[in-house]
C-alpha cells in the first residue's frame, strides 16, 4: 500500500520534509537563545545600574568611548558651562516637559553635553535656570549619543533656534561652535530646581519590541515545523487511502466521452 513512497514525487516531498523540519527547528532557537541574551542583558544592566549610583565616580576620559560596559557609569568632568540648549518632548513620572543641556567646555578643548534637569511644560528658555559661572565640576551618569527615532527620541525637524531634538554630536555640531564629545552626561542631582533625569540603559539591553518580536518569532519557527509534519502526515493518508480504494476497485472510473457523428 505504501509503494508510492518510493516514487519520484514522494522522494521530493520527503526530502523536502527531512530538510525542513531542522531548519525550522534550528531557526526557532536561534531566536529563543536571541530572546533569552536580552533577557539576561537586561538584567546585568539593571544590576549594574543600582551598582553605578553607589560607585566612584571616574575621570570622564577614563570611561570613553561609550559602551555597553562604561554606559551608565558615574563620571567626572571639570570645565566652563556654555552655550545652553533645550531638548522638548521630554517625558519624567509620565509627564511633559524638557531638558535643559548645557555644554560644558573642558580643560581637553572639546565640549561635553551634560543635562542639567527637566522642567515641566513647554520648552521655554525662559524658564530654564543660568547655568553656574566660572569653572565647575559636574558628577553624573554618562550616556551614548542618543539616535533620533530610538527610544522615544524625536526625529523632527526644524526646531525653534535655541532647541536640538536628540542629545548627539551629529545633532549639536551645527548648533554650537565647540568641538563635542560623542557622548553626554546626566547630572546625580538637578541644578536650580530642576529634577534630575534618570540614566538609560544601553541601546539594545532592554526588553523593547525587538527582544518580544525574537519571542514571536521563536513561536513561528515551531509552529511551521509542527505544520510541515501535519500536512506530510495528511499527503501520506490522503495518498494511502487512495491507494488502497484503488486495490479494491472502488476508485470510479471516468466514462468515455460521448462520440459525436458528424
């Protein structure tokens, strides 16, 4: 009855089978292991946050560039303030306001971007405090130069003078006249008023809609190895009753065509 699995059409269909089934399997768990690496990359950098605020803080040269192991840290700078912007659309204890970022010009020439607070409302420079004169030394965590369109950063453009929509050089370099730092830097506590923003955790170690889509796509890859095995289990029963009701003479035969005379 089976015989008609030694036919060129099964031998393509099992091959087919016998390949697709691994694959599926191994795509499906090369997700899971993806899913499961984020999952224990946020948990590290949740650990080594709580770590960060109790720790020394470091020379700022010492810690750059910025990576997944020196994002967050506790740095120290030493400088002038200068020229200071506004970063809008900021959210802190889920309500609207703005960052006041001033750039500090250190003794190395080049300007570090260090957020000095957030304020509630529209962004008005109005509102936002003089930064301290003459030469300062600013504690905080040090963090990499924000992308637009990530995390909730704002990718839109033409911004009133005085306002950058991401804390990156790629954005400052044409707002101030200093050379920058490819990083920036959250105060411990907030000047004037202001409440401090907290540190974010490294691109790529939280559990954002990336990490959950590694999750949907381990669920994918099972469920097409499982329906792969489904539908050959279905050809090979469909194909085994045919053949048996063709043993037993109860396939019907198709009738002759009528013959039309001319």
């Amino acid at each position: 009855m089976y015989r008609f699995l030694l036919t060129p059409r099964w031998w393509g269909i099992n091959v087919f089978v016998l390949l697709a089934i691994p694959f599926c399997v191994f795509m499906g768990s090369w997700q899971l292991s993806r899913f499961e690496g984020r999952v224990q990359e946020h948990r590290a950098a949740t650990e080594q946050a709580a770590s960060d605020q109790h720790e020394t803080a470091r020379p700022l040269a010492s810690m750059l560039p910025v990576d997944k192991a020196t994002s967050g840290r506790r740095v120290t700078a030493h400088g002038q303030y200068g020229k200071q912007l506004l970063v809008p659309g900021r959210q802190l204890d889920g309500k609207n306001g703005f960052y006041v970022l001033t750039l500090l010009r250190t003794d190395s020439g080049k300007a570090l971007p260090v957020v000095r607070g957030w304020l509630p409302g529209k962004a008005d420079a109005a509102k936002a405090p003089a930064p301290p004169s003459g030469e300062v030394t600013v504690t905080g965590a040090l963090q990499a130069s924000e992308t637009p369109g990530d995390n909730g950063v704002s990718a839109v453009g033409g911004l009133p003078a005085g306002q950058t929509g991401a804390i990156s050089s790629a954005s400052l370099v044409n707002l101030v006249p200093y050379r920058l730092y490819d990083a920036w830097v959250t105060l411990d506590r907030a000047d004037s008023g202001m409440k401090a923003v907290p540190a974010t955790a490294p691109e790529g170690t939280g559990l954002d809609l990336k990490a959950f889509q590694n999750l949907g796509y381990t669920g994918e890859w099972f469920v097409f190895a499982g329906f792969v095995v489904f539908m050959w289990f279905r050809l090979l029963r469909r194909e085994a009753e045919t053949a048996r009701d063709a043993a037993l003479g109860l396939v019907p035969q198709e009738s002759p065509e009528p013959v039309v005379s001319g």
